[in-house]
C-alpha cells in the first residue's frame, strides 16, 4: 500500500467491494435452470457449507457443493484443487452442451 500506483488500482476495487458488501439486499427472482457449484471450506464461519448448500433452491438443474479443508480463506491453500474443481465442471458441461 505504500506504492502510490499500486494503491490507485487496489483502492477502487476495495471500495466497490465494501459499497456491494453494504448495499446488497436480495430480491427473489426466477429459479434458474442452469447447473450451480458451491465451494466453501470446512471450516468457514462466515459462510457456512449449509450457508453454501441453501445455493441449491436458486437452481432446477444440477447443484454441486465441494468442501475443501480450511475457513474462509480455503482457496490460499486449496487453490490447486479449487482449480481442478472448476476446471471439472466446465469441462463436464462443455461435454454435455449440444454442437
């Protein structure tokens, strides 16, 4: 943060994710029909796996959860199999997609 430069591109984005963090009220809408996947870590007290399994009412097709070990910040030490884990998805449904 001390780098002027660095802190010109950071701070923007940082703002706008408080400004979303403390606006955001969800509005219900129609279920959608595309596949979900859920990551969340074990651990996570802020976002809980059944906080991350509720996703499944948001959807009519395919919902997956994968849990990793570790909190809220599982992806610094999992970021290999979070990866995999999404790359897996997106090749499924590219598999299964009509040409």
């Amino acid at each position: 943060m001390t780098d002027p430069e660095f802190r010109g591109l950071l701070l923007p984005v940082l703002r706008a994710d408080f400004t979303a963090s403390e606006t955001y009220a969800f509005r219900e809408g129609p279920t959608l029909t595309c596949p979900i996947t859920a990551l969340g870590g074990e651990r996570d007290e802020d976002a809980t796996l059944g906080e991350a399994a509720a996703w499944q009412r948001h959807t009519t097709g395919r919902f997956d959860l994968t849990a990793f070990p570790g909190d809220h910040f599982f992806i610094d030490d999992a970021w290999e199999a979070v990866v995999r884990t999404v790359g897996d998805r997106l090749r499924s449904r590219a598999d299964s997609t009509p040409r």
